[in-house]
C-alpha cells in the first residue's frame, strides 16, 4: 500500500500502478493459503479481503472508488495487528466482514 497510494495521490496510474496491483494480489493471495487452517485464520480471512478490495481497485485502477482506497491502508494495519498475539482474532473477523459488506454495496 505504500507504493500504491502516492502513485494515486501523483496521478501516476500506468504499468506501474497495475504491476503494484498484481504483486499485492498475489501476495494477499499467498498469504491467505498458507494460513487457511492455522491459528492464523483469522488473517487469512483478512487478506482474502484484501484480495476483493484489490480486484475491485483493478476493475478501474485508473479511478477506483474513493473509499476502495481508503480501506488499504485500513486493511494493511488490520493484518499486521492480527499477527499480534495480544489481539484477538474476532477484531480481525468484524474488519473483514465490514470489508464484505462494503463490497456487496459496490
């Protein structure tokens, strides 16, 4: 995400933007199969998340829903906090449901 969204804030929308796009993607998309049935399943459901929010942001990566953007940053954080033993995994389980709904409204 941090590569991502400056190149939003500069208008830079082209090869670079779709190849951060990709990479995110398939990292998410990693992310969430090797930790699909572990104590980490909470995250996994996060990144499959970050997999919808990122598929909606490539459907128009050029201008992509505001609030898509908004919820990077906002995903980003809620996956690195869920690797955290002192949080719990039901905080982990309402973002990824409040991503849901908001990809269901889209």
């Amino acid at each position: 995400m941090v590569s991502i969204l400056p190149l939003y804030s500069t208008g830079k929308t082209g090869s670079t933007l779709i190849r951060h796009l990709e990479d995110l993607l398939l990292s998410a998309e990693d992310l969430s199969r090797r930790l699909r049935g572990t104590c980490y399943a909470h995250v996994a459901e996060l990144a499959m998340s970050l997999v919808g929010l990122v598929h909606r942001i490539r459907q128009g990566p050029s201008r992509p829903d505001n609030k898509d953007l908004e919820l990077l940053p906002k995903l980003s954080l809620a996956i690195e906090r869920a690797f955290n033993p002192a949080e719990k995994a039901d905080v982990a389980i309402k973002i990824s449901e409040m991503v849901d709904r908001r990809a269901s409204r889209s």
